[in-house]
C-alpha cells in the first residue's frame, strides 16, 4: 500500500495541513484534563469560584479550539483521500486502456471491475482512516502516558500490564485476519465472473433452459464468499469487545487503586480524575491503531491487487523514434509472419506472406479454427507476431505509433459492439468531429438507412446498453457504417456481412466498391458469395496459406477452397 502513496505528492501540502491541525487537537485534548484537575483540586475543593470561572471558560476555549481543528482535519482528510481514489482509478483505468488483448486475457475482465471500484473504494477509505488517526493516535498515547505519569507514577504502572495485552491481541488479529482478506477478494472476483457470465449471456441460459444451474453457480460464488466475509469479520468482532473490556477493568483499577492512595494523601481527587481521563485518551488511541489495523490488512489485500495492474508493463509499446509512413498510402504486406497464443503448443499462423495494395479487394476464407480472424488482429497490433513482419505503407507496424497505425484503419470486428447513446453517436465513434451528412452517407453505404428512419427518433433512436434493442444484422450495418465515416486507408471486414441476408450482403458489396476503390480492402468470410468478386482470395488451413488467387484460378488450383465452394454452391452455380 506504500507504494501507492506516491500518488499522494500532489496532494503534500493538504496533508501537513492535516498533521498540523491534528497535532494541535490532540495537545488541546491533552491540557483538558489538567484544566479539570486544576478546577476540581484548586477550584471546588476550595470553594473558590472566581478560579472555576476563569479556568471554566478557558477549558471552553480550549475545546472549541480542539472542536475546530477536527472538523478541518476531518473535511481535508476526506477531500485528499477521494481524491487520492480518483486518481488512483484514473491510472488504474489508462494503464488497462494500454493493455494488449493477452494482458486481458492473463487479468481477466471480471477481476479488472472489481479492482477498479472495489480495491480502490477499500484503499481510499483506509487512507483517510490514516490521515485522520496516524499523529493524533502516537501523540494522544505518548502524550497520555507522559502526563499519566506527571500525576502519579505508581499507579502509571497499571499500563505495563495493559499496554502489552493490547499490543498483543491488535497483533494477533491482524496475522489471522490478513490472509482471509486476500482471499475474500478472490471470491469477490469469482462473484463478479459468475454474474458477468450471467447477465451478458442471459439468452444462451434461457434458450438452453439452464437457470436452475446457474442458480447453483451463483449461489456457490455467493456462498463462498459469504463464508469468508463471516469468517473475517468473526475475527475482528472479537476485537472491539475485548478492547472495551479491557479499558473497563482498568477503569475500575484506576478508581481502586486511585480511592487506595487518595484515603492515603499520596493522591488528590482531582489528579485521580484526571489521571482517569489519560487512560480513557490512551485506551482509546489503542482503539484507533485497532481500527487502522483492522483496515490495512484489507486495503493491503486491495493494493498488491491494484498494484499488479499498474506494475503489468503493457507487451505492445510504441517505438521510441516512430517512423513516418512511405508515399504507399494503405498498402499492407505480410512478410513470412508466424504468431502463437501464449501458452499454444501450435502458432495460430505460420509463414503467412501476402500483400493488398489500395483499389484491391483481398478476402480470407478458410474453415472454422483456420487462423482468419488470428491474421487480421494482427495488423491493428492487437497482437504483437513472433517472427516475420507486417508493413503498413511500406513500414513494419513496430515501428509506427499505435494511434497513427489504427488511424488508417477502418476495422469492423466478428462480434458487432454498440455503446449506449443514440445512432448517430454510435456511427460517429469512427470519427467524432463527422457531419450530419457524412453520418447518412455512411449509413446509405452500409444498407442501414432504411431501419434507421423506421425507427421513431431516427437518427437520434436510443441504443440500448450492448445495442440489445437492434437485431444482429443491425448491429453489423451500424458497425460497417461506423468504420466506413471514418474514410480510413484500409478497410478490415472481419465475417461482418454474417448475419445480413444474401440480398443486402449484395447491395452492400456493390455499394462497398465505389465507396473504397481508393483504399485497400481486406474481407475475412465464410460465405463463398461474399469472396467470390475479391480480387485475391487467401485460402487458410490449419494456419498456413494454402492457396492465394481469384476465385476461378483457386477452384483448378486449391483442393481446399473446392471443398468449401462445393458445400456451398450447386453445380450449377459452380458451373
């Protein structure tokens, strides 16, 4: 958790503020008992009430003074630690927005929520524990034991017994209770996963009737990690009472031992009240490490966890010197490329040479497991390759700033992604300073125009949150009409005409031409329909090229894309 107080130094001069104000506290909460010793033994006993006046109304004072700092303390103690959470979860989120899809994989999205909101929430609360407690607990234990032993050292000697016990049991607690709040954060993971799994494939469990057994799922996570929530908070119940008697039995020593020595006249009744008061000051102060102690296991848990995602040195970096790009404007060239998953006994690809240059249409096909959508993941960099080299404009994509490379690409992904907002926010994530007029001529081209202006709002019609209120064709065409606003130098179609019907996959090709004979067009389908016009077709299998030409030079040339155009079309269609 330390080494996240680094995130503190903006904030330095708000936090000596605090010390300052709270050091001034405790000395305040310090002198108030002396002042109530002083009135009792020189004020009431002597029935002297000009002196209880005057050191009445200055203890007033006092107390105000106290009263005072506490609240300050207290208001920039909360504005540092929320603010010491937001920018923690400000890093937190544009170190995972740098992470490539492995370091996703390796995390895993359920755990990246909850230590964003969860462990940063636990990390937050504990440091202004900390900021609130860490000078007045030391100064109000030290300073209550000084001034404890000023009034009577004799009975001072009841702390030798009491302060180990506490030292003891804080310390015992805090061993047991660590370990089970690193696992209680796993199993909040788990939660999170289960529920994920649940609400985002919500259709699949309906459609295969298994609610019953993702009730069971779930019910398992959740019982889980109850039983390690109750276990952890067993072990710090128990604290709190045994501090509360502990401080009560050495009340009831103080006043013992204290009536002993004031029937003797070593002790006045004043300096027993007041010696009182240091106890309470001390025990409450163990109260308050107790606290801490309770919370810094727990946020400690939380910050090896935020610690691990900010430590997590993305894979993909961006070089150093870039390179600017030739005069080649959307060529793309694949160089004896071979690239492997980590942990994969096989390289999804391997030894894949190619290239697509602008006014071209290049289209991959291949079967299920072949390596298509592997391939063109490459080329935005999602992944980095293993040998070879892939050049975009004439430069291997290593060595081009990640910003720059994905601005020439216009990329539709397999599964179609739609963010809450309306359509034409949607449309103009490809390019946000797009016009109203390039939004409709995105959407004509992509064949969406007519389902939009069915719609009530048109162009202003609500996505709902996963664009669950459009249909799956929808979704593809809003998508496509996303990449094409943006007019970008290549174009990466990966099996986006899927889930359209063969006579609008037509009309969408067919408007598709005009709209980028000037930019490099790479399609990944399983529909033979769809590759058929492509001026070179790739043939995957298994990861390896096995063919590469059009359509009529594959069908004499490569066995495998025979047998995909033969389960596909009919003899007379081939013929």
């Amino acid at each position: 958790m330390i080494k996240l107080f680094r995130f503190l130094k903006p904030y330095a001069s708000y936090v000596a503020a605090i010390l300052v104000l709270l050091f001034f506290q405790a000395l305040a909460d310090l002198y108030l008992p002396t002042l109530m010793s002083d009135i009792v033994d020189k004020g009431i006993m002597q029935g002297d009430t000009k002196y209880i006046l005057n050191i009445g109304g200055f203890m007033l004072i006092v107390a105000a003074g106290s009263g005072v700092c506490v609240i300050l303390a207290s208001f920039l103690a909360a504005r540092v630690s929320t603010s010491f959470g937001r920018d923690i979860r400000s890093k937190v989120f544009s170190r995972v927005e740098s992470f490539s899809l492995n370091e996703f994989d390796k995390l895993g999205t359920a755990s990246l929520v909850t230590r964003t909101t969860n462990d940063i929430t636990q990390v937050q609360q504990t440091t202004f524990m900390i900021l609130r407690m860490m000078v007045s607990a030391p100064i109000m234990c030290i300073g209550g034991i000084i001034m404890a032993v000023s009034k009577d050292a004799k009975l001072s000697l009841i702390f030798a017994v009491v302060i180990p016990i506490l030292a003891a049991i804080i310390l015992v607690v805090a061993k047991k209770g660590v370990p089970l709040f690193k696992t209680n954060q796993k199993r909040l993971d788990k939660l999170n996963l289960v529920l994920r799994e649940n609400l985002t494939g919500i259709r699949v469990i309906r459609a295969f009737n298994r609610i019953d057994d993702e009730k069971r799922r779930f019910t398992k996570a959740n019982k889980d990690l109850t039983e390690t929530a109750i276990k952890v908070n067993k072990i710090m119940a128990v604290l709190m009472p045994i501090m509360m008697i502990i401080m009560n039995f050495t009340s009831v020593s103080i006043i013992w031992f204290g009536g002993i020595r004031i029937d003797n006249g070593d002790m006045q009744v004043g300096s027993m009240m007041a010696f009182l008061q240091y106890a309470m000051q001390i025990m409450f102060s163990f109260i308050m490490v107790s606290m801490i102690f309770v919370m810094i296991p727990k946020a400690e848990a939380s910050a090896v966890r935020i610690n691990e995602v900010l430590d997590t040195i993305p894979e993909i970096k961006d070089p150093e010197n870039p390179k600017n790009s030739s005069n080649q404007r959307g060529s793309v060239e694949f160089k004896d490329v071979t690239f492997s998953y980590p942990g994969a006994e096989q390289p999804a690809i391997s030894n894949i040479s190619f290239s697509a240059k602008p006014g071209e249409v290049t289209a991959i096909i291949g079967g299920t497991g072949s390596g298509k959508s592997t391939l063109i993941s490459l080329i935005p960099r999602f992944y980095d390759i293993d040998s070879g080299s892939i050049l975009v404009d004439g430069v291997d994509i290593r060595h081009i700033s990640q910003e720059v490379l994905r601005e020439k690409i216009g990329f539709v992904p397999q599964k179609a992604v739609l963010f809450t907002g309306n359509i034409t926010d949607n449309i103009r994530y490809g390019k946000e300073n797009a016009t109203l007029e390039e939004v409709a001529h995105a959407s004509e081209i992509a064949q969406a125009t007519e389902f939009i202006s069915d719609m009530k709002d048109g162009f202003d019609s609500e996505i709902a949150q996963g664009g669950t209120n459009v249909s799956g064709g929808q979704k593809q065409r809003l998508s496509i009409a996303r990449a094409l606003v943006r007019r970008p130098e290549i174009y990466i179609f990966d099996d986006s005409f899927s889930a359209l019907d063969f006579k609008t996959d037509a009309k969408l090709r067919a408007a598709l031409k005009g709209e980028t004979k000037e930019s490099t067009v790479i399609i990944v389908a399983q529909r033979v329909s769809t590759v058929m016009d492509a001026d070179r077709i790739i043939v995957l299998d298994e990861g390896r090229i096995e063919g590469i030409g059009n359509h009529k030079e594959l069908l004499n040339t490569c066995e495998v894309y025979r047998e995909i155009v033969s389960s596909q079309l009919s003899e007379e269609e081939l013929a």
